[in-house]
C-alpha cells in the first residue's frame, strides 16, 4: 500500500501543479473514485496543498497537528471578511486552478464519473454540496437539519453549506421518499426545475424526473404546498396538498392540478390496472372503492380504522372486491338496495 500511496501521491502533487497529462488525470480520477479511502487520500493531500498556498497571502492560526477542517473554515471566514478586490487578486493566484485549464475538458467525463457514484463535493470554494445517487452507492442520505431521503431512481440534490442553520432550499431531481424534519421557523423549500414543493415538517415522494413530463408529489403526513412559475420566475398558481392527495405539474405548461385519494387510485388502476393497498385503513381504501366502482358504501365507525393490505384487478367485480376486503378485515358486507353496508 505504500508503494501505491506514492505513486499516487506524486500524481496527486503533479495534478494540483498542473503538470500532469491528460491520460495522467483520467488514470487519478478513476483512482479516487475506486473507494472511499482513495477519496479521503485525496482530498488529505488537496487541502494541505490549499493550506499551504493560502497562507502566502492570508495570516493563519496555529494548528493542532494539521487539522484540516478547523484551518479551512478559519480561511473561509478570513475570506469573506476581505475586500472584493482583495478576494479576486489573491485567489487567482492558485495555480493547479489555472494551470490545469489545458485538460478540463478532458477530465470533465472522469469527474462526473466521480460524481455519480455519490462523491460528495465539498470544495471550500464552492458554497453548495452535491449529493447524487446512480443506484449503487448509499440510496439512503441525511441532510444537515436531520432531514432523510431515501432514493428511489437516479437522482441529485444540490443545497448551500449554511442550510443547516440559513434557509433550507436545495435544489432536486430524480425520485425520492422525503422524511423532513419539522422546523416551523424555516420551511423546507425543493427547486424543481419551474416548480417549488414547500413543507414544514412532512413526509411525501417526489418524482421529479427531468425528462418526465410530469412531475408528482404523494403526501403522507403534513402539508405541502407547490408553487408553478413561468421562465422569468413569475408565480403562475399554487396547489395545497393534504395526506392522501397527489399534486401533479405538467411541465409543458406548468400546471398545478390536485388529485384527491381515491382519484390518485383511479389513476394508478387506469395505468396499472392494478391497486396495491399497504398496510391502509380501511376507510381510505372504501373511499377510493367507491370512486372507482361509482357506489355507495356505509362503512361502520367501529370498522373504519381497521388496516388491511389487499390488492385489487381492474377485471374483479364491486362484489368481489368487497368479498375480499370482508375475509381480509374480517368485516361482514350486506347489500341494502344500492348501498352497501360494512359492519
């Protein structure tokens, strides 16, 4: 390991000097993005080389054996508190910057590729993090403010370095299951493309696919609220979500439409032909039943917190339905007329 160390130590040094080649580059780059080790390596060996070259024009405290992270921060304080002029004159003094512009373009292919494998992008220069998700690294993120995703396709978040204790806005696309962290005095704010999606403290999955036409939200618990805007950022219309509803934006014209529950079900049944019902109670499920079949059902109060998991075929009949719902609540189901009675 040591002699791997050094090699890629040397090519480390020769690629923040900007000496190395192109093929050098790409070979690095593959490396870091190898393993979690690799990555730490790097970025070890990219901050003290920063260190070192930010102290030619900036005073330092005394380090604790090199650590790192506190003399970053003190730098980064240092900088916002100098002149505009200052800051320009100084930072374009970074060399492995300026020198290596000759081959960013033929490392831009590898750095994604580094990307999409979930490196996270914490450059002391750069004021966002980039989280993205490409199926095989961790599908489950926790942000600052205690907020939890869980991925469910391709997907990237990008929010500020001060999110968790400025404005939590961050920018989404893909598809994930949101767990946010309550917090009354700073909403929760996702940038999706035209669209925003606003929350206090919820649970709710988003699908917010680039290339989708559509993109939905599903609220759990909690409110949403999702605003539409035109290309110069205009508000065009809101739509305010309760548990069990659907909000979906069409992105041709930006459009904000509310699917109530049993219309959220209608529309699955009529792409899917099928209805998967987790864990529900039962009045959320006679509801969508009596949407979709166009029937009246009373449903005893002593039944309606019941939960069931049950499935059901666009072929069943309202009959058989129901029959299936009766052996899987044990509930008893009788006709009167035209109105069906569960007790």
């Amino acid at each position: 390991m040591d002699l791997v160390n050094d090699k890629y130590e040397a090519l480390i040094m020769s690629y923040l000097d900007g000496q190395c080649s192109t093929e050098e580059a790409l070979e690095l780059l593959s490396w870091v993005a190898e393993s979690e080790e690799n990555r730490l390596y790097f970025k070890e060996l990219k901050d003290q080389d920063e260190l070192q070259r930010l102290t030619g024009f900036i005073a330092m405290p005394e380090l604790d054996e090199v650590d790192v992270e506190a003399a970053l921060s003190a730098v980064n304080a240092k900088i916002d508190s100098l002149p505009v002029e200052e800051i320009e004159t100084n930072v374009v003094q970074m060399p492995w910057l300026r020198r290596n512009y000759k081959y960013v373009a033929g490392v831009a292919a590898a750095l994604v590729v580094a990307l999409f494998i979930g490196f996270l992008v914490k450059n002391p220069f750069n004021s966002t993090i980039t989280y993205a998700y490409n199926g095989q690294n961790e599908s489950e993120y926790v942000m600052p403010d205690g907020t939890s995703i869980t991925f469910n396709s391709e997907s990237t978040i990008s929010y500020s370095k001060s999110f968790a204790t400025d404005e939590r806005t961050a920018s989404f696309e893909g598809s994930a299951y949101f767990d946010v962290a309550k917090d009354e005095k700073r909403p929760f704010v996702l940038h999706c493309g035209n669209m925003d999606v606003e929350v206090l403290g919820t649970t709710f999955l988003l699908n917010a696919d680039k290339e989708a036409q559509h993109y939905t939200v599903d609220l759990y618990t909690g409110k949403v609220m999702m605003t539409a805007f035109d290309k110069k950022g205009n508000t065009l219309s809101r739509v305010e979500l309760n548990p069990g509803e659907r909000g979906v934006w069409d992105a041709t014209d930006s459009d904000l439409t509310m699917l109530t529950y049993s219309e959220v079900k209608q529309d699955e049944l009529q792409t899917n032909h099928v209805l998967v019902f987790n864990d529900e109670k039962l009045s959320k499920i006679v509801e969508a039943v009596e949407y979709i079949y166009k029937v009246d059902i009373d449903l005893g109060e002593s039944c309606a917190s019941k939960t069931l998991t049950v499935r059901i075929d666009d072929e069943e009949t309202i009959d058989d339905v129901l029959e299936t719902i009766a052996l899987a609540s044990e509930v008893t189901v009788t006709k009167d007329g035209e109105t069906y009675r569960i007790r």
